[in-house]
C-alpha cells in the first residue's frame, strides 16, 4: 500500500499526524465522562492510557494530505469500529468493563468519529496555513519532463505538505517540452547540482529510467556533492500498481510493483480473523443451516449443496459451495449467469438467492482455507476465462483469496453483470479492496454487507 509518510515530511506533520487520533480520543472520553459526572480515577486513568495506546496502534498516522486516502468517509469509520472493539475487549479481560459508565460512554462512540473527522480537517487547515506563512516547505525540482513528471507535480501542488515544486530539468529543447512553460524550465541535467546547492534544494525527483545512461550516472554522482534527498519515480504504464513498496533482498533494493496484502503478519491477521469469525457464525446459525437444507432436499429434486469450480488464491481452481437453488447445476465451459425470472431457479431458491442465504455453506469453504469472508468474489471458472480475456488486469484480483461479500458488493456491484462495464466497474473496486486492505476495512465492509442484503437489490 503507498505509504502517507515519506522522507520529504516535516517532522512537524509527522508528529500532529501521530498525535491527533489518540489525543481527540482521550479528550473525548474524559469530555463524554465528565459531562455525565462520571469520572473516577479507578478504572478511567488506566482505560485513558489504555485508550491512547490502543488508538495510536489502530489509527497509526492520520492522512493529511488532500486527496490522502482512497475512502476519506470511511477510513475514519473503519478504524474506530476497530478500536471501540479492542477497548471493550480491554474491560474485559482486565475487568474493569463493569465499571464503565453506560451513557458516558455510548456518547464517546457516537460523538468520537465525528471529533475524528473534524480534528483530521482543523488539524490538515492549521498545518498547511503554517507551512505557507512560515515558507516551511521542502523545497524539491524534477529531473526529466514526462507524463510521469507532470502527474507528480500535480501531486507535489496540491499539498504544501508534500512540498514546494521550484521546476524542472531537462536535456531537451524547451520547445519540444509542451507540458510545461518556460519559466518552470530551471535548466539542463548538467545544471542540476549547482541550482541545488544555488537555491538550497531538499528533494530532488528522477522521473527518467533507471538506467547506466551517462547522463543518470553523472547527474547522482554530482547530487553526491550536495545534501538533497534524492528520489526515482518509476515509470510503469500500464500497469496497475498494487500494495507499491520498497523491500531489499539482500543488499539489493526491489520496488513491489504488485503484490498481496496478505504477507507476513497481515496474512496472520487475515488468517486468524477469518477462523473466528466463520466459527462464530457458523455455531450461531446452524439450526438455520439445517432447515434450508432439509427445504431444498424437499422443494425440488437434486442435491442439497451446488458444487462449482471457481478460481482462488494464485488463480488456482477451488470448489466453493451453496445451496442448490436451480434446477440444473452448471458447472462447464459455458455458464449462463441468473437473470431476474430465470426459469432454471426454483421458487425456494429465488428466496435463498435474494437473501443471499444460498452462499451460507460458503463459511465451510473459510474455514478450509480456499475462501475468505471479505475479498473479491469468485467467478466461475468459465466467466473467468471469459473475462481474463476482455478486462486487462482481471487476474489481479486472484492475490488474494476469494470471498463471501467484498467490496464491490457493497458498493452496488452485487449480481448479475450482463455487460463487460459492469465487470470492469467490480473488476476496479476489488483492486482498490486489495490495494487499501486493513483489518478496520473488512469489519467495515461486514457491517456495510448485512443493509447491503436487507435491501436484496441486484440478487436474481
């Protein structure tokens, strides 16, 4: 996932992005508490502190940055879901959730996000007012005029906290470099280290390939003879870029360009969160389970459970299973998708279709590891072939496991898809899934999930 925090940050932004989550939820708990006379140093002096940890862990650094996160509405949600969670879990296991003032604290979850929200906005408008008063921003150029270039300098403007963007070098003629004026043009490649030591550049941004190009070569080892931090923008047309990081494998540096969320303890997190969760639901509707089945066996003749091959994890073949709700089951090179009135869905089956209660034995495949309970649905194994072909980067959504909702479902995506749009439209909300995962995001889309099938629209 591209990181909000990067070398050019003012340790001032850092610090108030560190800080403002915790603080306004302390604030408001001792505001809500003492409001409803409720404060007593024991438990609130520990569930205050315990209150703070837990905030800085789950909100980790606000985004303050226009445009800094991809669902700015839910990104607050996410997280304090999370986190009223995990401070319940802490009365419990310490004990001291008995102690909890009810209305004290029924207030807190309600007015915390809405403190959240207008802290993260204040905290954003003060900043950026002291960056351009004081003229604190890090002064940066761009080495190299290209669409990349542009679109980073794009990026650079729209913030004060990203930067002061003070132009561009380039070996072509000004001329033949129409994306910019001339007054932005600073100079030739060969120019760049004096006007770096001349105007006391900070950043210095290489939008050119990473090459053994004699020009690339001189110019970083004349920006040796300077104290810029010195950065190289890959150039990756046409490709979608998915959880962009930089790792080492040994002592060689490697940007992921594309890679899953789900490694190392975010796949533990992932893992462990859906075990729990498929358990839990699966011994609370069990009962329900059984008279479904026992309702299919006695509605229409067939099998109880349809078996299908879909795709899963890696684009590998996996059998996932609901409740019979046609009267054939499909399972071959062609698969007509259900459409409203379909003749093959038996009345029964319209009903579980429609309540999305035929992909209950779905939790079966969770717990067995081939499916998830939030990630990109699976498609048919036939559909899949069809669309690979169509959509480019329809593979994509194969980097991490397929799963019961997602958030293409909750987004209005949920259903038939009759037109190549349609899927390109959930094809892109399951790479912004993967692309933006957080475990605050899957409980969200969970919540989301429950109104999303009371409203039983788009299920046929």
């Amino acid at each position: 996932m591209y990181s909000q925090q990067t070398g050019t940050e003012l340790p001032l932004v850092a610090l108030v992005r560190f800080l403002v989550a915790p603080t306004v939820c302390v604030v408001s708990l001792l505001a809500c508490l003492f409001a409803y006379g409720q404060y007593h140093p024991w438990p609130y002096s520990i569930v205050v502190v315990a209150v703070f940890v837990i905030a800085t862990l789950i909100f980790g650094e606000l985004p303050l940055e226009r445009g800094g996160t991809l669902l700015p509405g839910q990104w607050v949600m996410t997280r304090w879901m999370t986190m009223v969670a995990v401070v319940f879990l802490f009365g419990l296991v310490t004990k001291t959730y008995v102690s909890y003032a009810r209305e004290a604290m029924v207030a807190w979850i309600v007015v915390t996000p809405f403190a959240l929200s207008g802290a993260q906005q204040a905290a954003r408008g003060i900043l950026h007012s002291l960056i351009v008063t004081a003229g604190a921003a890090r002064k940066a150029i761009i080495v190299g005029v290209n669409d990349l270039a542009c679109e980073l300098a794009v990026q650079i403007r729209a913030d004060p906290c990203r930067g002061a963007l003070m132009g561009y070098f380039d070996d072509r003629h000004r001329d033949r470099l129409p994306q910019v004026s001339r007054d932005e043009m600073l100079g030739r490649m060969a120019d760049v280290a004096a006007i770096v030591k001349k105007l006391a550049v900070q950043v210095v941004y290489i939008t050119l390939p990473m090459s053994r190009d004699k020009r690339v070569v001189s110019l970083l080892d004349a920006l040796r003879d300077t104290t810029a931090s010195v950065y190289f923008a890959p150039h990756t047309p046409g490709f979608d870029l998915i959880q962009v990081c930089a790792h080492r494998v040994g002592e060689v540096p490697v940007i992921a360009l594309c890679e899953t969320p789900f490694f190392g303890i975010n796949g533990v997190l992932k893992r462990a969160s859906d075990i729990v969760l498929a358990t839990s639901i699966l011994l609370a509707i069990w009962p329900l389970m059984l008279a479904i089945a026992i309702g299919v066996k006695l509605s229409s003749p067939g099998p109880v459970l349809f078996r299908q091959r879909r795709y899963g994890l890696d684009g590998r073949e996996i059998v996932t299973l609901k409740f019979r709700t046609m009267r054939v089951c499909e399972d071959g090179a062609h698969i007509r998708q259900a459409v409203a009135g379909d003749i093959r869905v038996t009345p029964l089956g319209a009903f579980l279709r429609r309540t999305s209660l035929d992909e209950l034995p779905q939790f079966f495949n969770v717990l067995l590891g081939s499916m998830s309970i939030v990630g990109p649905r699976p498609h048919a194994v036939a559909h899949n072939e069809l669309y690979r072909r169509l959509i480019g980067g329809y593979m994509l959504r194969h980097k991490v496991r397929p799963g019961i909702t997602g958030w293409a479902q909750v987004c209005g995506l949920r259903g038939e898809t009759d037109t190549v749009e349609k899927m390109e439209a959930r094809v892109r909300h399951d790479l912004d899934y993967i692309k933006n995962w957080s475990l605050s995001l899957d409980l969200w889309i969970i919540f989301r999930t429950i109104f999303v099938v009371l409203e039983q629209r788009n299920a046929h």
